[in-house]
C-alpha cells in the first residue's frame, strides 16, 4: 500500500522521540552495570585495594553462562507480560543485583551474584531488538538498533570517567574503590525502573499519545514488516544466524580495556581515563555505518586490522593505543548491521522474537572465550594470544558476510526469473 510520505515521517519521527532515547538510555546503564567489573578489577589496583584482590575471583565466566540459558525465555516473557513491565521488573532486578555485588566479600557470594546478574541482564539486548519490531517497518530497524547499541560504547566512555571519579573514594567509610562503584552505577538502575514502567510505549494499538489516526496508520504499514502486539507469543521453530565470531572481541573489549590501557603504560586511575576515547569513537562509527552485510564484512575487517597491528607492534608502542581505538570501533559498529539484517528477513511475530534471542545466545561461547584470551601473564608482552584471536575471528565474520551477501543476491535472482517466468 502507498501511504502519505508525510504523515508516515512525522510517525516515525513521533515514534523515535518516545522510543529510541529510553531504549538506548536502558541499555546504557543495562551495559555501565555489566561492564563495571572490568573497571573494578583494576580500580586501586596499586594499593591491593581491588576487586581481584578484596575477593580473590571476579567470576566473568559464570555470569555468561547465564546468557544462552535465560535469554530466549525473557523474549517469551516481554511478549506475554508487555515490554514496559518486563523491562522494568529487569532494570531493578540487575540494578539491586549490582548493588548487592558491592556487599560481596567472598568467592561465593562473588560468584553466585555474578550469575544472577547474568540471569536479570540476559534479556535485555534482544528483548530491545525484538521490540522494534513492534513498531519500525525492516528498512527502519538498523538504524533504530545502531542507536541503541551505540549505547553501550557511550557506557564504556562514561564507566571509565566514573571510575575514574570513583577511585578517589576508595577507603570512604571503610569501603574500597570498587565497592562503591558497584553501589553508584547499580542505583540509576533501580531508580529509572520506575519511569520506564510508565513511559515505555508498549504497542501502536494501544499508544494513546498517538491520536487515532496515527494509530490506524502505524498498525496498517507494520502488517507484513511488523511483529503485532496482540499476535500470540512465541514458539519454537528454527531459527539460524553466525554471531560467535563477533561476540569474543565485544565481550573481551568489554571486560579488558581497562588492563589493556593499563599495560600500554597507563597507571591506575589514568588507565580508568585512557578507556574513555576508545567507546567514544566508537559510537560515532557505530551510528554511522548502521546498514546491511557488506557494511558489517567492511568493519568487521577494519576491526580485523586493528587487532593485528595490536599483536605485532611492540608492547610499548604508544602507537598500540590508537590501534586500540581502531579496533574498538570496528568490533562494536559490525554487529549493528548483523542484527538489522537478521530482524529484515524474518516476518512474523513468534519467529522474529525466538530467532533474534537465539542469534545473540549463539553467541554466548563466544563471549566465554573473550574471558579468557586476554591472559594476566601476557601484559608485559602486550596480550598477543587476545590480539590475534580476535583479529582472526573478525576476519571470520568478513569472510562470511561477504559470501552470505553473495548467496542472497544470487538466490533473489533465481526467485526473480521464477515470479517473471
């Protein structure tokens, strides 16, 4: 059907201020919360007064566990219970978790509240991709999903700052650095949950801040490219996407440009600083390059280069730094695209909700492998074994995007001639 340009602008422009600011707003303290251990490991490290040593464990591997167990279920649940409520029962959920993980005082209790963090946390990213298919026609949706995303490289800028501020604290009424920092970034969370509770459109149907034509208008043009809000919910069905190869850098970047600044000669606090400039180029380059597979295989590769200078300069080659920062903007500006490519060929309610919550718990292993790539006894020597992991995975997702373009164009072709024929 053809409709208004106009009115179809101001919709979506409608749209966007209620909905685009709030989601990314979400995932960025969602992502300040998940990432703060990579901050509080090295946070006052100079004075044994980190998380590390406090504790003995910082238990990255057992809160990814949690990830391929518990994501599909929450997509059943945003669908079932409404997103504004499930989303916000998940904001207080892992806010109150990452307050708690400051009370921690031993490997248990580290341990088992690292996983429950993984369990609140889980849903949240494909639960936000699986919502805009609510709203947002297939061509719409990458940009939409690059904004959010994007998020997360702002949250590793502002984690950094306030780490930063933060390590001035440590030994504030008895409390280590690290300890406070869990108490100040868990908070917003729990406090933002209420607002998101009554802000959060759930579905056009039943948006009243929409008049009713602009309802009618939105439901009409999402018929075909859109999840429907009184569609049942979901059930099983096959569902299959490559998001592995992508998952061990942003899970590792996550977790370790704390120490990775810190081993090109950045000490203590102004490590926390240098972590800053690498997510806030980041995110300009996310944005920007939110379109389709070709995008990701180019970025994907310019992430690729990043890492493979990173590996063979010198350890103390302040040129490692911007290779850092090189790589940082590819690993996190190719996934956008993925995502959008994935969410644009699927179009029903049940699948799109099950295959995008299985796309990204695919690839949970490789979020475990990033724990463990970047090796404490290789500092001194640059982290090579993290490096050349992700330079090659990287260069993995070129290689597949790039023939996965291919295949598509050539089977449209086919089905071409066939519906000419």
């Amino acid at each position: 059907m053809e409709y208004n340009p106009d009115a179809v602008a101001a919709l979506v422009w409608k749209q966007d201020l209620r909905i685009v600011p709030l989601s990314a707003f979400i995932y960025l303290l969602c992502y300040l919360d998940r990432s703060n251990v990579g901050n509080a490991k090295a946070l006052n490290s100079d004075t044994g007064d980190d998380l590390l040593s406090e504790t003995g464990i910082i238990a990255l591997m057992v809160f990814l566990i949690a990830y391929p167990l518990f994501e599909v279920p929450s997509n059943y649940f945003l669908k079932k219970l409404r997103p504004s409520r499930w989303i916000a029962f998940l904001m207080i959920s892992w806010g109150a978790t990452t307050i708690g993980l400051g009370g921690a005082k031993s490997y248990a209790q580290v341990t088992g509240i690292r996983f429950l963090l993984g369990v609140t946390e889980a849903g949240l990213f494909p639960g936000l991709v699986y919502y805009l298919t609510f709203w947002y026609r297939t061509s719409e949706r990458s940009l939409r999903v690059a904004l959010i995303l994007a998020s997360a490289t702002l949250a590793g800028a502002f984690g950094g700052a306030i780490a930063y501020g933060v390590g001035f604290l440590n030994g504030t009424h008895g409390h280590s650095g690290w300890r406070w920092l869990f108490f100040i970034e868990g908070a917003p969370s729990c406090a933002s949950a209420i607002l998101i509770w009554f802000l959060l459109p759930d579905y056009p149907e039943s948006a009243n801040w929409l008049t009713a034509e602009e309802r009618e208008l939105a439901q009409q043009r999402l018929q075909i490219e859109g999840s429907k809000g009184d569609a049942k919910a979901m059930s099983w069905a096959d569902a299959k996407s490559i998001y592995f190869g992508i998952s061990t850098p942003f899970s590792s970047l996550s977790l370790f440009t704390p120490s990775i600044t810190a081993g090109l000669g950045y000490e203590n606090l102004h490590a926390q600083l240098m972590t800053v400039p690498p997510y806030a180029v980041a995110y300009v380059i996310t944005v920007a390059v939110a379109c389709r597979g070709l995008h990701s295989a180019i970025f994907s590769f310019i992430g690729t280069m990043g890492f493979l200078a990173s590996a063979v300069l010198p350890a103390d080659a302040y040129l490692r730094y911007g290779c850092l920062i090189v790589a940082s903007s590819g690993a996190f500006s190719c996934i956008t695209p993925l995502l959008g490519w994935l969410s644009s060929n699927i179009h029903s309610t049940a699948a799109i909700g099950l295959a995008i919550a299985l796309n990204i718990s695919f690839g949970a292993p490789g979020q475990i492998v990033g724990v463990w790539i970047y090796k404490a006894d290789e500092a001194e020597r640059g982290y090579p074994t993290g490096h050349w992991t992700n330079a090659a995975l990287l260069l993995f997702v070129c290689v597949i995007c790039v023939l996965l373009h291919i295949y598509y164009v050539l089977m449209n072709r086919r089905r071409g001639r066939v519906l000419v024929d």
